[in-house]
C-alpha cells in the first residue's frame, strides 16, 4: 500500500522472533548489516522488529 509510517517492536529474542516470523511467512524485508526485519500485518503495514540493545 500507500504506508508513510510503520510501527517498531523491540524484541527480547530476536532470533526466536525471526524464526518464528519466518516460519509464519510474514517476513517482507530484512537488513542484515543493521540487525533489523520487517513483517507485513493483514492490513499490509509493515512492523519493524529490533533487538533490545544492551
């Protein structure tokens, strides 16, 4: 769609949110170098998913 925002989660396990999104199928974009994904919800915005940093 026409999406000008998204909304960003920030995730305990990155690792288990990754393959559990890729498992699901929801994955619309990733970049490796920065550590982040993107998932699409059912109304095709996109979600972006983090890593708690720390």
């Amino acid at each position: 769609g026409d999406n000008e925002f998204h909304l960003a989660l920030v995730v305990d396990d990155f690792d288990a949110a990754h393959a559990h999104h890729k498992k699901m199928g929801c994955i619309c974009y990733e970049n490796e170098k920065m550590g982040i994904y993107f998932i699409n919800d059912p109304d095709d915005y996109w979600i972006e998913i983090v890593p708690v940093r720390r």
